[in-house]
C-alpha cells in the first residue's frame, strides 16, 4: 500500500494542501491522472466546484484530476484510474454515497493493490476501521459506518486538545473518544492539525510538526513523536 | 403538552440542575416521581450512578427517581409512569439503547398525552424531529436517527459561537449547520447554554439568559431573545 492520510487539507493562514506538496509528489510519483471524490462537499460546496479547487493545485505538481462524479460508471472509472483523492467535508455524506453506490469496498480493493491513495479529513477518516470517530455532523444517515480499514486503527482528524479557558460544558475531544472506547475496542489516532499517516507497504507511520496523542481501550493517552511507527 | 428542553444540565461553575430548579418545580407539578432514562452515559458513567446523581438533585425537589434500566418491563414503566428526564450525555448510545428496546414511540405517546418530559442536552436532542444535529461523536451505529418529534424543529444543544481566535481548521457549528440544511428542509434552533425551550400545550417559547439563533434553509441564520415563541 501506498498512502497517505492527513488531518486536514489546509493548515490555518496556508493555502490548499501547500503544506503536503513535497510528500504529494513522493506519493503520486508516475501517475499523471488521478480521480477525485468530492462527495463530502465542505459547507455545501457542489460536486463540479470541488473538483475544479482539487484540480487547480494538483496543477501544480503535474498531475490531472477528474471527479467521480463526472462518469456514469464509477465503479469502472475506479478501477481504471491509477490514484485517488477524497477530500473533506461532511463524512455522513461521503459514507452514505460511496456505500449507496457500491464504492466503498471497490476503492479499498484498488488501494490495497497499491494504487496511491490521499486522504484529508473525512478522506482519512475512511482509511480507518469505521467512521465513529468523526467530528463531523450526522446530516444523513448512512446504510453502515464501517469504513476501508486502510490501517488498523480508527483516525480522529483534526485532534484539538481542551480549552481550559472555554467556560462551556459540551463534550472536549478527549471525553467523545472516551465514550468510543466505553464501546468499541479499536485504537484512536488523535490526529493533530499539521499531521498526517503514511503508510508505505507494510510500514505504518504518524508525521508532520506535532505530537500525536493515541488512546486505547484501558489504557491511558500518549503522545508520540513524528516519525513514531504506528 | 408540558416539556422542558434545556442545552445543558449544568452551567460553567454551577451545580447539576441547579439553574433549572424553579422551571422544575413547575414543570413536575403534581408529580412525586418520575422515570430518569440514563441510556446516553456521559463519560460511559454506569446507569446506576448516574440516576443517583440524578436523584441527588431531585430529592431537594421531593421527587423520588427510579432509573428506567431497573425494570424488566420498560415499555409498562414508561406506561406506569407520571413524568421522565432524559439526561445528556451520547445522543448515538441514547437513540439506539430506545430505538432497540422500542422505547422511543412509548415515550412519545405518553409525553404526547400531557405527562410532564425534561431533556437536557441529548435528551433535549431526542425532543427534536431527528437527531442529525447534535454535536456527539458516532460512537455506535442507531437503527435510525428518528426521534421523538414532540417540537416541529431540530435543537442544536451547547450552541457555540465561532472563536476568532482558534487557529484550527476543523468547522464551526455555525458550518455544521449549514450543511444540514443542504440535506433536509427542517428548522434548527441553536440552543445556547443558560437557555431552554418550553413547551406549554401549543405554545412554545426559548427562555434562559441568552439570545438564541434560529437557523433556516435559504435564509440567513437569526437571532432571537429570552420570551420569543418557537
């Protein structure tokens, strides 16, 4: 396998995935086109001006991007392309559609025969088990939130530590994945902004400029360092 | 009908319930016990302790608590029941425990009839048509979002306001919202802490401390104040 998953797409004051530009050419090396899968559409965003944004930085490296959405067959159009895409948004929505229309386990099959696969945010999310440890909002109600099991462990992207200066009682990030572990054993990356996981062949590791905070069933959180094996 | 839908059990700084006694008292007039439904289990708090909390609190009111996990028979309880509170905590484990043990249409019915109902938080959630906005995380997969439908709208409970200052990309409630209201066509009430909705026959009012905004599909988010009708 050849991916990376990342816990947002742009780092705050940066632009459109310039922080991963160096590691998204070491990821796409020898692919001259990809396929996007826009279908968590970010604040409403549409299918076509999703993809034009993705399109307009991958510009840039040399690299052509066409929308899933743009071809009849999806499932043929998966098979045939020779890297991916999946932005982020809503993961209810990128869930619901890509089950809805029998994607899910097409595009899982294709990356683990080592086509590259990129993710960010609700993108990596689905390179986890399941989709339980989502932020986002369940706006739609999806047929499962099982998920590609791209790495053996759940993502939380977008990992934000508590605010002791927030006089505010709903749920801190900590206490939700707390509540998880009360109900599924499955390991958590808590996946800071500015971080990502690679996972080359076998070899699975968390990089970027922070720490990363990992919870288990049991046990309590720890840190590691960028460049830990995961 | 005789609800009380409140964002929050319990105010920075304050006591459980504390903000609320004197809306309480009101609302359980005539009721010296009621059914505490403990299924959301913040923190994955055991059913037991948390109706003890909840007792707690509702012995300074002279109400007797029994907790709806103590009976066998938990349609007959609701049935035998003169009042309920629905504490907060996950709205995903709070859903699925009623929708599998068909609790939710019992509890419909009877608040439905005139018995008195308090919601904080989740509970509060389960009041609304669906529960597509609330905050929590996934943590298990509900055989349907549906609830209970007793308000003609949506409640967000801890509504939060965007922070200018956060250097974070992940998206505001405010974003979150927006995006629901791509995918269906239903009122959302951004419910603040310090406020609640109450529900008097068919008169229905936000009150509380603070001003509450009103989001609608096609129209841009509102706010209104302490007294206004729903």
């Amino acid at each position: 396998m050849n991916i990376l998953l990342a816990s947002t797409s742009t780092l705050f004051g940066g632009e459109y995935l310039a922080y991963l530009k160096e590691e998204l050419i070491d990821l796409y090396q020898g692919v001259d086109e990809i396929i996007f899968i826009p279908f968590a559409r970010p604040s409403g965003i549409s299918h076509d001006d999703y993809t034009k944004k993705v399109g307009s930085f991958f510009e840039t490296i040399n690299i052509k991007v066409k929308g899933l959405h743009e071809f009849n067959d999806k499932i043929e159009a998966l098979n045939n392309s020779k890297g991916y895409f999946t932005g982020g948004g809503n993961t209810f929505l990128l869930v619901k559609t890509l089950h809805e229309e029998n994607l899910m386990s097409v595009l899982k099959q294709n990356v683990e025969n080592g086509k590259p696969y990129l993710g960010c945010s609700a993108g990596s999310n689905i390179g986890g088990q399941n989709m339980k440890t989502t932020n986002d909002m369940p706006i739609v109600y999806p047929p499962s939130f099982d998920c590609m099991g791209l790495v053996p462990f759940n993502i939380n992207p977008h990992y934000l530590d508590p605010n002791p200066e927030l006089k505010h009682n709903g749920e801190t990030r900590e206490t939700r994945i707390k509540e998880f572990l009360t109900q599924n054993d499955i390991k958590v990356v808590g996946l800071r902004e500015g971080n990502w996981i690679r996972r080359i062949n076998e070899k699975i590791t968390v990089e970027g400029s922070e720490l990363t905070r990992i919870f288990g069933q049991g046990k309590e959180p720890y840190e590691i360092e960028s460049g830990s094996q995961l």
